[in-house]
C-alpha cells in the first residue's frame, strides 16, 4: 500500500452511464489539482446515451448528441474509447478491445444492463431494442416502413409504457398493442393508475396484461396458452441482464449477476473495485435497489467520496438512498408522475397532464446543468435531478 501511494494511484471507471459519469466527473473535479490521482473513463461510444429518450429516438425524433470528452472537459479526467472484454480482479487490469491492456489501483464498475434479448428463444433474431441509439435508430427505420401494420411491445414496465405510447401517437396509422405479465402501472395509487389507462385508450393501445411471451417469430410472438399475435415490428422490453464480466471476474454476484456490494458501494470480495448503478446489488433497508437513473447519480457520486475518504486512510460511509417519484411520459404532451415513499412504494400525490410532462422534461434534462455544477464545486442539498433522497457526507480533503 505504502508503494502504490507513492506513485500516481490510477482509477478506471467502467461504463459511462448516469452512474460512471457522476464517479468521473465528481472524483477528478474534487482532486484534478493533485499530481498523484489520475482518474479515467472507458466507454466503447464517445457519446453520452440518454436513456430516458431513447423511445424519442425509436420513432424518428431529433435528441441532443452530448460528447464525453466535452462533458469531461475542464475535470482532468480522461477518456478511452474501447469495449471492455475482461477484468483481472487479481493482476488488477482491463482488458480493452482484446489488444490493450490498462491496470488500475481503483476500479469503479459501472457496465449496466440491457435488455434480456436471450431468456426467450427469438428475441435476440427477430425483436427490436432500446439498449443504444442505434438500435433505436433501426426501429426507426422499420417503423417508418410499416403503414397499418402491428406493433407489439413486450413488457409492461416504465420502458414499456412509454415507448407504446410515443409510437402511438407518433404512428396513429399502426396498432399498438401492449404484452406484459402485469397490468402497465400496476404499482402506482389507483388515480395514477387510472390516467395512465385512459391515455392509452385515448392514444389506441391496446393492453393485453396477464400473459406470458415464449417466443418471438419474424412475424409475430406465441404466448405460453398457445396463440400468437401477428405484427410488423416486436420492441422487447421486458427483463433487463448485466455483462457477465464481474462473474467471469471472480467478484461475488447475486442471481443476477450483479456486483454484491457493502454499505459504501466496494464489492464485497474486492474492496478496490467499486459498483455502481445497474451493475450493482445494492442493499438498503427496505431491500435491493432496482436499477433507475435516479439511483445511478447517487450511486456514482457516494462511490467517488468513499474512494477520497480510503485514500485519505479514513472509513468510508455508508450509502443511504430512497425513491422520491416515478415519471412516465406518455407522448409529447402527456404524463404521469407518481410520487412515492423512499422504499419507492407509491404516495396518494400523483401529477398529471401537460404539467407531469414539463415535469418529467425537467428531470431527464436536469443531468447536464448538474454535471456542469459538479465541475465546479462539490454537490449539495438533499435531492437530485432524476429524483431520490440521498444521505452525502463530505469528502477527505
């Protein structure tokens, strides 16, 4: 330990998600004038992916094309662009591109998830995604190709929703129909509930909840009681999976392959890798979190303070996160934001209509001016931009 503190003690950061690109931009602003830190980001776009827009992709709308190196400007913090192909827990490397190399003293684990395109036979040949912009770019191009034909959407979650609800009202010639084992907005009060369901009705969705997908066909999905439903395109959002990389790594992982962490985000078989967002299980008192951007933020900032806090021979704290909403857009004008409880069960509070979209505009915008503040000073206040209560504590100096 003494020999590494001598020397330039380098953190890599996997993944440049909402939670990678807060640990980056939080740890290399606070320590960019130190000598003896260099903080790096691996990322195999250099481009920021705005998730919560890519359903205004898949139905051909313009969104902002956001550089990291621009986003990382000013931090000190570098960029390289490349797929991570493998982790070395023991020799503490990555490996990029299967041709380069890169070791590390700190390594933040940031990768995500996507969606779960192997569980069920057909999906990953036949059925369209929202994993990057480009597979939203190619749903684009089928939908535009498709009059009066069929869209089924499989899964009835937040992804779900509004991407059914956004190619309706942006392709009024297709029907849109719905598939999912529960009803969409099954967790949410009944008011919210209720307005979500007459959107769809207002907008020509169909819902069809209750049923099971096993299969998905060049033309069409079977259900487990046997029948089929003809369509055009097929959009599959149900189920998310994380690389296998951490597993293949050694690291201890839940069911779901994800990073099994202590209460300050070090997985608990490493404690020089961090995980955060999506690749992470974190435990909080109310349970595990489920992976949402208003999580990643939080997470990716505590992961930052508690590496400063280590490096300064200090215990690192515990993180202590709860919910605080659940936006869902439906369409450009339109949308449903419930409001809820920390452990994200719903409240009675619900907004609705044109001043839920502003809402929800407001949050999946709020990221930038955020990073932009990071930059400068440390981050404060007791909420953040996509949402949540986060308990932060101040960093080693």
């Amino acid at each position: 330990m003494n020999a590494k503190a001598a020397q330039r003690h380098e953190v890599l950061v996997l993944g440049a998600g909402y939670a990678g690109l807060s640990t980056t931009i939080q740890l290399a602003a606070r320590t960019r004038k130190r000598g003896n830190l260099q903080v790096t980001l691996i990322n195999p776009y250099d481009t920021f992916t705005e998730r919560l827009r890519l359903h205004m992709t898949a139905t051909g709308q313009d969104t902002a094309r956001l550089r990291l190196p621009e986003l990382l400007d000013g931090t000190g913090a570098g960029f390289v662009r490349g797929w991570v192909t493998a982790v070395d827990a023991e020799a503490e490397t990555v490996r990029i591109d299967d041709d380069r190399t890169m070791r590390y003293d700190t390594l933040v684990y940031g990768l995500g998830s996507i969606a779960d395109t192997v569980a069920v036979p057909g999906v990953d040949d036949h059925a369209y995604t929202l994993n990057s912009p480009e597979d939203a770019v190619v749903l684009a191009d089928r939908l535009s190709r498709i009059d009066g034909e069929t869209v089924v959407v499989c899964g009835s979650g937040l992804t779900g929703i509004e991407a059914a609800a956004e190619i309706a009202e942006r392709h009024p010639e297709l029907q849109v129909i719905l598939l999912g084992r529960q009803e969409p907005g099954a967790s949410m009060h009944p008011k919210a509930k209720t307005y979500l369901d007459a959107a769809f009705a207002r907008l020509g969705v169909r819902v069809r909840s209750g049923v099971d997908v096993v299969k998905v066909l060049p033309d069409g999905v079977e259900l487990a009681d046997g029948s089929g439903v003809p369509a055009g395109a097929v959009l599959w959002t149900s189920g998310t999976r994380v690389s296998p990389l951490a597993a293949a790594a050694g690291l201890t992982i839940d069911e779901r392959g994800r990073v099994v962490t202590d209460g300050a985000l070090r997985s608990v078989s490493h404690p020089d890798i961090y995980a955060v967002g999506d690749a992470a299980a974190i435990r909080q008192g109310y349970g595990v979190m489920h992976g949402t951007c208003q999580g990643g933020m939080p997470t990716g900032v505590h992961a930052a303070l508690s590496i400063l806090r280590v490096l300064a021979g200090k215990e690192p704290k515990p993180f202590r996160f709860g919910y605080y909403h659940t936006p869902v857009s439906l369409g450009r004008n339109d949308a449903v934001v419930q409001f809820t409880r920390p452990d994200d069960s719903p409240r009675r509070i619900v907004l609705t209509g044109k001043r839920a979209a502003k809402y929800k505009e407001t949050v999946t915008a709020a990221p930038w001016p955020t990073f932009a503040r990071m930059k400068r000073m440390p981050v404060s206040g007791a909420f953040w931009p996509h949402g949540g209560r986060y308990t932060r504590i101040r960093s080693a100096k």
